[in-house]
C-alpha cells in the first residue's frame, strides 16, 4: 500500500470509521445476575409473578365454584390440594391467591414509595427544623406495632382490599422515610451536590436531579423488604377477616378456613401457608442479597472474608 492510502486508511480510522464493540453489561448488573442467591430467589419470585399473570389460562378449576359431593376431599388428581369446608378446590384457590398478593404488595409498596421518599428527601437534605419536625412524625407512626395500627385504621375505614392496601403502605411509608433521610444527609455533602449548589442549582432540582439518585440503591433494597412485609400483613389482616372479603381467594383468608381443621385436613392449610412462605422468603432473601452488592461497604467487607 502506498503512504497516501495508508495515511486515508489513519485519516478513516481516527474520523470514527472502526468496528463495532460489544456492548457491555453495567459492573452492579453484572454481579446481581451472577450472584447464586439473587438466581434462585429471583425464580421463585419470577414463578410466582407467572403463575399470578397466567392463572386465568391454566387449566384449572374456577376457585368459586362449589363441589357439594367433594366438601374436604383427600388430595388426589382431580384436587391436587384437596377440597375445602364447602367444596373448592384449595390448589385453584391457591394460585388465584397470588394475584391478590403480587397485585397487593406492588400496590402497596408504590403508596409507602410515593409518600415515605418524598418525606425523607425534604428532612435529609432541608434538616433543620424541617427534619425534626418530619422525623418526629415518622418516630410516632413507628413507635405503634405494624398489624396494631393496621387493625386501627382499617376498623376506622372498614374492612376491604383497598383499604388494606391503602393501611399497609401508610405503615411501611416511614422505615423508606427514615431510610432516604440518612441516604440524603450523606449526600449533599457530596463534592458534585455541592459544586451544583454552586452554580446556582435551585433545592428541588438538588434533590430530584442530584441527592436522590444516590439514594435508589437503598431504596431498590427497601422495596424487595417491603413487597415481602406487605404481602405478609396482608394475610395477616385477611386472616383476622379485614383484609381481602370472600369469596375472593387470598392466602390469608384459606388459613383462617382451614385453621379449625388443621389436625383432620391439614392440607387445607398447608398450602397457603407454603405459598406465603416462600414468597416471604424469597423477597427478603433477594433483598439481603441486593443489599450485599449495591452497598460497597457490604461488598467490600464480603469480598474480604
């Protein structure tokens, strides 16, 4: 080749003619789906999520009707979980079941999202008396246990989902206060929130564009805790009978009827019980693995053993 194409062939290359490169998965993306626990948590969640999506296709029995001639019937092909005090099927119910739950816990988590973060921004990173007067509000909510505030406010507002919801996302709304409060006060200390606050950004642009991204990591981790607590205090409710109402098919309400024969027909209860189980499990575990690889000092205290 003769030097004038040689150096069109240097002028090409450095214009940005080269090959194409792969892209690369992020660092963070990249451990969270090669880490073990996040795998096997992440299926059982997946399948959960699946089984709720596609219930109304999969063959099986209408979780509402009633089989007189199979009123607490033994497991067997036809009922895979058996029957219960009035002839449903308990594995249709079960499966059902999981809609009420996934569809509670994101409903109630987005609610604890949408009001604890905001609360805990203006208190982390206005301070002051800002932040005592917000945290002194939080400090009572979570002075009071969980399921007893729930029971209060839904007995104020009556019995129902929404309601659940509704209590059950206003009780988890300050631990993402409390949570964001401490992520924020750390944060606008930064060197690029400060050289922001410089240049004359504005407080709302500080916090929406600057502070609060910081604080996504703890909160993405607050959410898998939160989804495993919202579906837990809803069974919990449905069982006392104030959450989700019959004939709709809720984990909790399937152990209050099968409770009272737990020792002739345990399989009324066990079923529900393992699903609400493993989706308690499953959401904490994934969200004690999150919290091991987005948070360095975890990681890095990890690494080290």
């Amino acid at each position: 080749m003769s030097a004038q194409g040689s150096k069109a062939a240097d002028s090409l290359s450095g214009a940005g003619l080269r090959a194409p490169q792969r892209r690369r998965i992020p660092p963070v993306l990249g451990r969270v789906l090669r880490d073990p626990t996040i795998r096997i948590a992440g299926s059982v969640i997946i399948l959960l999520v699946l089984l709720a999506a596609t219930a109304p296709i999969l063959p099986l029995d209408d979780p509402d009707v009633q089989d007189l001639y199979a009123v607490r019937a033994n497991p067997s092909a036809d009922h895979w979980l058996g029957t219960d005090p009035i002839g449903r099927d308990v594995f249709s119910r079960v499966i059902y079941g999981a809609r009420i739950s996934m569809f509670v816990g994101l409903v109630s988590v987005t609610m604890a999202f949408i009001v604890g973060v905001p609360i805990g921004l203006a208190a982390g990173f206005r301070g002051g008396l800002t932040d005592t007067l917000l945290m002194r509000m939080v400090d009572v909510v979570i002075a009071v246990p969980p399921l007893l505030l729930a029971i209060a406010l839904i007995s104020a507002l009556g019995a129902g989902i929404w309601n659940a919801m509704f209590a059950i996302g206003l009780i988890a709304a300050p631990g993402y206060a409390r949570l964001v409060r401490g992520e924020a006060l750390a944060a606008r200390e930064l060197d690029y929130v400060l050289a922001a606050r410089s240049l004359g950004a504005s407080n709302l642009r500080l916090m929406a564009v600057h502070v609060f991204p910081a604080t996504i990591p703890a909160v993405i981790v607050q959410c898998s805790l939160g989804l495993a607590f919202a579906i837990l205090t809803e069974a919990s409710l449905s069982f006392l009978g104030l959450g989700v109402q019959p004939p709709t098919p809720a984990w909790g309400s399937m152990l209050q009827n099968g409770f009272p024969y737990l020792q002739q027909q345990m399989w009324m209860a066990v079923g529900p019980g393992v699903a609400i189980f493993l989706a308690v499990l499953a959401f904490n575990v994934l969200g004690d693995a999150l919290r091991d690889i987005l948070d360095p000092r975890l990681r890095n205290r990890r690494a080290n053993l």
